[in-house]
C-alpha cells in the first residue's frame, strides 16, 4: 500500500467551506479511481509555528499499490481539482508538499 500525504499551505483568505468542498471532490475520487482505499483530510494543531511554516492542513490517499497511485496522478477529474486546490494556496505550488511511502 502506498500512502500519498499532501501538505498544504492556504492563503489567509481561504474559508473553510472552500476547503471541505475541495477535500469532498477529493474524496469522491474513490468512487472514480479503483483501488483508492481511504482519503482522509485533517488540520495541524501544532503550537510549534516555526516549524509549521505555514502548513496548516494536511490530506492523504491510502492507494492499493504505485499503479493506483500512477492511475490517480494522471486523472483528468484529479488534475481538475488540483488546479482549483493550487489556486487557493499561497505561492501557489509553492504552499503544497508530498510525501508517498509504502504501509
């Protein structure tokens, strides 16, 4: 299993409501993709600022193996989410990292 962890940085701007519909859409890509096992979004309660930089919301695919992961990357419903996601992050790619390992 591969796990595909997102973190990301929003603009101050960004609501709330923004952000569930964007984490609903991602969600909803496992009814769309086989072999996504789980999707997951939570918020960073760290107290440690500094080190946060920023990074204050976090999502993660559990993916059947690299080819489901390959399958989601290259999805055009995935690909169309990720622009409107980018679009309210600040620096645009700058304000998202990813980090896949295997489970």
């Amino acid at each position: 299993m591969i796990r595909h962890l997102v973190g990301l940085r929003f603009k101050p701007g960004t609501t709330q409501t923004t952000k569930e519909a964007l984490y609903a859409d991602l969600a909803a890509l496992s009814s769309r993709i086989d072999g996504i096992l789980d999707f997951q979004s939570r918020a960073n309660v760290s107290v440690e600022d500094q080190m946060v930089r920023g990074y204050r919301d976090l999502f993660w695919f559990d993916f059947r193996d690299e080819g489901v992961r390959d399958t989601y990357l290259d999805d055009a419903v995935h690909k169309e989410i990720g622009g409107r996601l980018v679009a309210e992050l600040e620096g645009g790619a700058d304000g998202v990292f990813v980090f896949d390992f295997h489970v």
